[in-house]
C-alpha cells in the first residue's frame, strides 16, 4: 500500500510533464530553422522559445542541466572567437584595430550568428537530456509508435548495465592495487590490464543477460504489456500541433521580413 501511495505521488509530480516522444518532436521540430539559418535573430527568438518550453513543459532538472550545459558552453564561445578574431572581410567596416587585432563589422556578424546558432542546438538537446531519459524515450516509441520490442528492451538491458560496469571497473581496480601492494602507478600497462579485464567480465554479462532475455521470451516480438504505462494525452497532441505552426508562422514571417538568412557556413 505504501508503495502505491509512493508511485501515484511520483506520478502526479510528473503529471505536466508532456509525453517523451512529444518532447523530442519538439526538439527536432524547432531545430530546424535553427539548423539552417545564418543570421542572429532566428536563433535567438528559437532559443528563447525552448527556455520557455524547458520551464514549463519540460520541467528539467536544474542540477542536472548544468552539470551537462555548462562544459559545453566552451564550444559556442570557441567558435566565437575563432570566428572573431580570424575571420577577414577587407570590404568590411574595421571596427577594432590593435596590432595584429582586427575586427571588422562582417567578423562580429558571423562570430554572433555561429554562436547563438551552436547555443541554441546544444541548449534543446541538453534541455530534453535534463528532463527525460533514453529509457522513458524508448518507452514511449515501443507503446506509441510500435518499436520492435526486441530492439526497446534490449536497449532497456543495456542501459541497466551500465553502472554494473561502473562498479566493475572500480572493483578491478581495488584489486590491482591489493595485488601490487597499492604500489600501482597509472602506466599504460595498467590502463591495458585493467582494460582487458573489464572487457572480458562486459562479456560475461552480456552473454547472461542474452540468455536470461531469451528465456523470458524476448525473442518472440509480439506485442507486450508495460509496467510503466507512457500516457499520449490531448495535451500532447495540441503540444505538438502548437509547435509546428508556430515554428512555421515565425519561420514565414522571418523569411517575409528579409531576416532570415539561408545558411549551414
């Protein structure tokens, strides 16, 4: 009873949150333009949209969306200065003239255009990363759009074994150093061997787990039952017929007012 009461608590929190496979229709939906345009303001008005969208229909998890955002941040800015300081147009108006510095009006257009462009395609992927995961995804293809079982669950396998091979590779290491008396240096003969050993216990596993999934009948690919039910609403649907028109209504009017620029430079 208990665990009801947990499971149906779980749940309402995540009642808002829209269904996985409306989330990533999204993201592909308003990646588009992005993708293709090279001017600052395509990008920017998208990228205000999926803040938007993070907050209140993806509900991501701040810790997590920083943890993963912020390291890559140092791509966006990269280009930018790349872009900025190597950059020539001698049709350009000069706008900086230090020594070797020269930046030109034309430099500072592209340099802004690519970096809003790359922070706008990292930050949707990130957010969706940040508010779902590959399983809840897999999940809801396999019950909506009727995803080969056989390939769902054994990503599902696969993705469970992971810390297993987390836990592994510390417990090899653990033993390496009480075998050499703690005494092991990082060398390339230990990364090997540890390597090594990791990989034949990878093995191992995945033979047990191909074994213990044909016993349950996986191999039988007819339709199933779930545990976790992926719940398509009306909700989604309008979320989704939403987003499409309105990407294409601001794509239109963007390309009516001469702002949008085709581009993938």
């Amino acid at each position: 009873m208990i665990f009801s009461l947990r499971r149906s608590s779980h749940t309402e929190v995540k009642k808002r949150q829209v269904n996985p496979l409306a989330g990533i229709s999204f993201v592909f939906v308003i990646s588009i333009p992005i993708f293709f345009s090279f001017d600052i303001t395509t990008p920017s008005i998208f990228l205000a949209i999926s803040i938007i969208n993070s907050i209140i229909f993806f509900q991501i998890e701040i810790k997590k969306f920083i943890k993963i955002f912020l390291p890559l941040i140092s791509l966006p800015l990269g280009l930018f200065f790349l872009n900025i300081f190597f950059y020539r147009d001698n049709t350009s108006q000069l706008l900086i003239n230090l020594a070797v510095i020269k930046i030109t009006q034309a430099a500072l257009n592209r340099s802004l255009t690519v970096f809003f462009r790359s922070l706008s395609l990292i930050y949707l992927s990130v957010s969706y990363l940040a508010a779902y995961s590959p399983i809840q995804l897999v999940n809801s293809i396999m019950q909506h759009l009727h995803f080969s079982p056989r390939i769902g669950f054994s990503i599902f396998a696969a993705w469970n074994t992971i810390p297993y091979f987390k836990e592994e590779y510390i417990r090899i290491k653990n033993t390496q150093l009480i075998r050499k008396r703690g005494k092991t240096k990082p060398s390339l003969e230990n990364i090997v061997e540890r390597a090594t050993t990791l990989l034949v216990n990878v093995i191992r596993h995945a033979e047990r787990v191909s074994i213990s999934m044909f016993v349950r009948g996986i191999d039988n690919a007819q339709r199933r039952s779930f545990l976790n039910q992926s719940v398509w609403t009306s909700i989604d649907t309008l979320y989704l017929t939403a987003t499409i028109i309105l990407t294409a209504v601001i794509l239109l009017l963007l390309i009516k007012g001469k702002i949008f620029v085709f581009g993938l430079t």
